[in-house]
C-alpha cells in the first residue's frame, strides 16, 4: 500500500534533480551563445536550486505527513510504542521466575 506513495516521492524527487541538469545545460548554453552572462546565469540557477531545494524539501514533508496519518488509521502502532512494550515486556521477564525446565 505505501509502495506505490514511495515510487512516486522519488519519481517526484528525481524530476526536481533531472529538471536542475538540464536548466543547467540551457543556461550553459545561453551562456555559450552571449545571450547571458555567467554572473546572472549563476545567480539565476542558485535561485531555482534554492527554490526546488524548498519545495523538495515540503513534499517530503508532506509525504511523511500523509504516511505517518495513514499508518495512525490503519493502526499501525509507533516506534515509540514498540520500544516501550519491549522495556516492560523485558521488566517482567526479570521480575518473573522461570519454570525448570521440564526436560
């Protein structure tokens, strides 16, 4: 069920990557061509990249987000929940004698 959520984060992650290369490129190009300067060209890419760094950065957020509520409904408890229960379950382990064994 959150196989298919997680394919697509990535395909939408690696898009981000894919479409900075080839703004990159365009701007190598325009470069190249004397229709921008390097100075702008650089300034123009950092800006982009800052940008898709937010917004890469938000829609891993919100993909937890979705996650964490969907494991919340379904019932799936959390880390936390588990760890707790192995410290009692382990407690109770020390404070109950065992059985000799029968053998």
């Amino acid at each position: 069920m959150l196989e298919p959520l997680r394919k697509l984060l990535l395909a939408g992650l690696g898009t981000v990557d894919l479409t900075e290369e080839k703004l990159k490129a365009v701007f190598d190009d325009l470069v190249a061509r004397g229709e921008v300067g390097e100075k702008e060209a650089r300034e123009l890419i950092s800006g982009w990249a800052k940008k898709a760094g937010e917004q890469k950065t938000k829609i891993q957020q919100q993909v937890e987000e979705a996650v964490h509520r969907t494991l919340e409904r379904i019932g799936v408890p959390h880390r936390s929940d588990l760890e707790r229960l192995e410290a009692r379950i382990a407690d109770l382990e020390r404070r109950v004698p065992r059985a000799p064994d029968a053998g």
